[in-house]
C-alpha cells in the first residue's frame, strides 16, 4: 500500500466512525422522545403519599392518607397510578410488632364515596422481621380512580 491509500483508508475509517456516532445519538433521540411523550399521557392519581387526584377531584387524599392498620402492620405512603387502563396501588407495611411476621395473602378492598365496594385484590404480604417495613405493590385492571378509601382484611382461607 502507498502513503496515499493509506490516507484514504484512515479517513474512510474515521467517516464511518463518525457516521455510527451520529446514527447512536439520532437513535437515542428518537427513543427519548416517545419514553417523553409516553410518561406525559399517563394519568398519575397521585405523585405525593396518599394523594388521589383526578381532573375532577373524585377522590379523598385524606382517606388513603389515613394510616391503617393490619394484622399488626401499619400501612402508609399509600397511593394510587392509572396508566394504560392498569390500576396500581403502592403502600408501605411497617411489622410494629416485637416477632417476625411470615408471608400471607390478604386482600384489599377498595371503596367509593358512598362507601360501596369497588374492587378486591388478592395480594401476599411479604415476611417481615419486626420492626422492619416491606412494600405493597398491587396492579389490577379494575378502575380505582374513584377510590375514596380501602381496607385489608385476611383471605377467606386465612381466617379463624
């Protein structure tokens, strides 16, 4: 090879070098673009602890704020996110009790306004050493935008 080949050959490696880093960024722009228009449709119910909020004020905040208590855990920072026709409700469960808590299902029971039942959700509530919290992380397709309250109560199973 000559000197003026292998002066072609080092720039045609450099535009292809400089071609792929421009096909990246113009990739990663793209797909930054819809993960941004994509988190601006969701409809958020609640971005603070305990907070429901619609576009037409359905809610309670106060009433999912409530601190709750079951089986010896107090359940708090609770709150509800609709996306996609998918309900979630997210809560901390803190074992206020001296022992250890074993794995159970229980159920939440999501209420309106009025008071009426709206949904049911089966969820297991994790082992949890005493003193010690853990995460309730539910997700349903039952519409719980008009959640005003809930409770948890044990499996039919469950009970004694």
């Amino acid at each position: 090879m000559n000197s003026e080949n292998k002066k072609k050959y080092g720039s045609d490696k450099i535009l292809v070098i400089i071609l792929i880093i421009v096909i990246v960024i113009a990739i990663l722009a793209i797909v930054g673009k819809k993960i941004v228009a994509n988190n601006s449709k969701n409809e958020v119910l609640s971005e603070n602890s305990g907070n429901v909020e619609t576009s037409n004020n359905k809610s309670d905040p106060e009433k999912l704020a409530d601190l709750k208590k079951y089986d010896g855990m107090e359940i708090s920072n609770s709150k509800i996110e609709v996306k996609d026709k998918i309900s979630r409700f997210t809560a901390t469960a803190k074992n206020t009790t001296n022992e250890n808590k074993k794995e159970k299902v229980a159920v939440i029971v999501y209420y309106d306004k009025n008071g009426n039942e709206i949904a049911r959700s089966a969820f297991t509530l994790l082992a949890t050493n005493a003193g010690e919290e853990t995460i309730i992380d539910i997700s349903t397709n039952a519409n719980l935008e008009n959640v005003f309250n809930y409770k948890i109560e044990d499996m039919p199973e469950n009970k004694k």
